[in-house]
C-alpha cells in the first residue's frame, strides 16, 4: 500500500471520527425545520370512549362526558374551553372564517398544557325546566358540573329529524402573548342534544 493512499485513510476516519463527536452539538445549533402546529379538542363518553355519548336527553338526568385538549404547538400554552348551549336555528362557530359562536358561554375551563400533552376533565350536564308544547320544547334551565345556569331556549319540532334539537358544544381559545389576550383558537366540538319527555 502506497504511502498517500494511507494519509487518506486516515484522513477520511479522522474527519469521520470529527463529525460524529461534532454531531450533537450540530444538532444544537441546527434546527430541523418545525413541523405543523395544532391543539386537539374532542370530547367522549362517561367510559373515555366513543360509546355512550348522550343524544336522547330527559329532564332531571345527569350525562356524563369528558373534554379533552391536547397541545401539538411546540411550547406549553394558556387555553380556555366555553361551553355554549344553542337550539336548532342559532349558529355554531364558523370553521370557514375562523369566528366563534355569538351565543355567551355558560361556563369555562382554564388549562395550562406543557407541548405534547393532554389535559381531560369530565364535563357533567343535566337539563332542567323542560317543558313540551304545542310542537315546541322549551329549555330553562341547565346545569354544567354542578352549577345551575338559566337560559331561554326554545327548539321546534324537527319533523325530518324526529326530534327537538339543542347543541352543546365548547369552543377552544388559545392565549396569544403578542396580544396579551385570548384568542378563538378555530376548534370547538358539539354534542347533539335530542330532548325528549
């Protein structure tokens, strides 16, 4: 073996032997690029499943779910859950335009989630002051995790769905420490509500 094909050798295992003590430290000052930022809201039934999520609601029943948010944006966060009640004809959040629902929240959950974690709470509900008249249901009252709310709903009789409608549902906002404030994150999550007698 010639003498330069061994100072070749040597050299390549030595730059080789460089770039793998180096590496860790390249790794430090050289970011992959980030991946895709996004939190996670659901919601599932009293066994943490998909199964028995409440639809047929009757008066004086209490339901049992579970709110979950999980956080994909790289840093811990500041969320608030609204939970929101509309009948039939009042609107949800606008997924399209990133806007939430006008309807006030009945109540709210405050959560500060590190990245990559999941924050679950059961949200129990009963509604109260159900009355059936004259093709038309109306709502009261309801109680959210023990506390009694009032609220003037009304639903018509749904004759293509068979029922009278009301959502439940929980927007997620996210605060925003440029603003200083929160902000409607453009994920909210709704059970569909059947009251019947």
């Amino acid at each position: 073996m010639q003498l330069e094909n061994i100072r070749i050798i040597f050299i390549t295992i030595g730059l080789i032997g460089v770039l793998l003590f180096a590496s860790p430290t390249i790794g430090l000052l050289v970011k992959p690029p980030a991946g895709q930022e996004f939190s996670e809201l659901y919601i599932l039934g009293p066994n943490l499943t998909f199964a028995n999520i409440p639809f047929n609601i009757k008066a004086n029943v209490t339901y049992s779910v579970y709110l979950g948010v999980v956080n994909q944006m790289g840093s811990s966060c500041y969320y608030t859950s609204f939970v929101k009640l509309a009948n039939d004809s009042q609107s949800l959040p606008d997924a399209t335009l990133g806007l939430p629902s006008s309807l006030p929240a009945l109540y709210e959950y405050k959560s500060f989630i590190s990245d990559v974690a999941t924050w679950e709470v059961p949200l129990t509900f009963q509604v109260n002051q159900l009355s059936f008249d004259n093709n038309i249901s109306q709502l009261a009252g309801i109680t959210i995790n023990g506390i009694e709310f009032p609220v003037k709903q009304t639903s018509i009789w749904n004759a293509d769905k068979t029922g009278y409608y009301y959502s439940l549902f929980v927007e997620l906002w996210i605060f925003n420490s440029t603003s200083g404030t929160s902000q409607y994150h453009n994920r909210f999550v709704s059970l569909n509500l059947n009251m019947t007698q």
